[in-house]
C-alpha cells in the first residue's frame, strides 16, 4: 500500500511545511526585532519619551482637606442615609445580625464585642471602641485598616461622606 516514492512524498511535504514556518519566524523576527547591531556607532533614539512625575512631585500634590473632626461635627445625618444603602446589604440597624454584625449603637461601642457573632482577621485588634476616627479609618478602606477582615468592601473615598454616614449610625441606639 506504501511504497518508497509516497513515504518520500510525505516526508519531504513535511519537511517543506517545516522550512516554510522557519523562514516566515525568520522574516517576521526582522521585521518586528530588527538588530541593533551592537556597534559603537550605532546609536538608536527613542522616538518618543513619556514624562513621568517622581515619587516627590506626587507628595506634594497630595492636598489635605479638613480634619475629620472638624467634618464629623457638621455632618447631615440625612445625607448619611444615602450613604447607608450599600451598608445594607449585609447590616442591619435593629439589633438583628445578617452576614455582618447589627450597626446599631455601633459608635462609641466596644470593637468586637457583638455577642455570638465570629468576627474576622484584626478587626478586633485594630481598635479598642469604634469612636468616629476609628470608624472613619475603617471605611475609607476596610481592608488596609485591618488585614484579614472578611469584610468584602471597598471603601468610601468621600470624608464627607464617612462623616454623614457616621452621623446616621450615632443616631442609632443600640
């Protein structure tokens, strides 16, 4: 059924497929990875060059903005509530725990002190009371404030925003 002339038929089609994709790799290499030769003189010039702030110039950019203090004391309760929708979704205000602990009377109360419910990573040794500044940390970005937490949140940007949302906690007793 083989004989010599179609198994050298075959072998050499693929033999000439493989030199085909080796000179195409070949010719593609120097169109898109031309050398650069090496040479002393051979000196090639970036085309264009992206300005780039240094690590300096980003620190001074950096504006402060009022202390927290000073914004939690003019805070909106109102405008917190806006603020507390997402919350929501895994807290409750009326003493009842959902997938995370009640936030009622959470200002000024012992950090990790909601009984039965299993807290996470260093959440309970971050802080010993969740005053203001304490709950101002952890919600602009739950995860740096303490490592480890389950908490799956991203943060609130807004210092603003952190203080209305305090507000409306604090006027939740527990």
């Amino acid at each position: 059924m083989f004989d010599t002339m179609t198994m050298t038929k075959a072998i050499g089609g693929l033999c000439g497929t493989f030199l085909v994709f080796l000179l195409g790799g070949w010719v593609a290499e120097l169109i898109y990875h031309p050398s650069h030769g090496g040479g002393k003189d051979d000196h090639h010039e970036q085309a264009y060059v992206i300005p780039v702030e240094s690590d300096e110039d980003v620190a001074e950019e950096v504006e402060e903005g009022p202390p927290f203090a000073e914004l939690y004391a003019v805070a909106d309760a109102s405008a917190g509530e806006g603020e507390w929708r997402p919350c929501a979704a895994c807290h409750a205000l009326d003493g009842t725990d959902g997938v995370g602990p009640h936030l009622n009377g959470v200002v000024d109360r012992a950090v990790g002190s909601v009984d039965g419910y299993g807290y996470s990573g260093n959440l309970v040794a971050v802080a010993d009371v969740w005053s203001p500044e304490n709950l101002n940390g952890f919600l602009e970005n739950p995860s740096s404030y303490a490592p480890g937490t389950a908490m799956n949140f991203r943060g609130i940007r807004s210092a603003e925003d952190r203080a209305n949302l305090i507000a409306y906690l604090a006027t939740f007793a527990e």
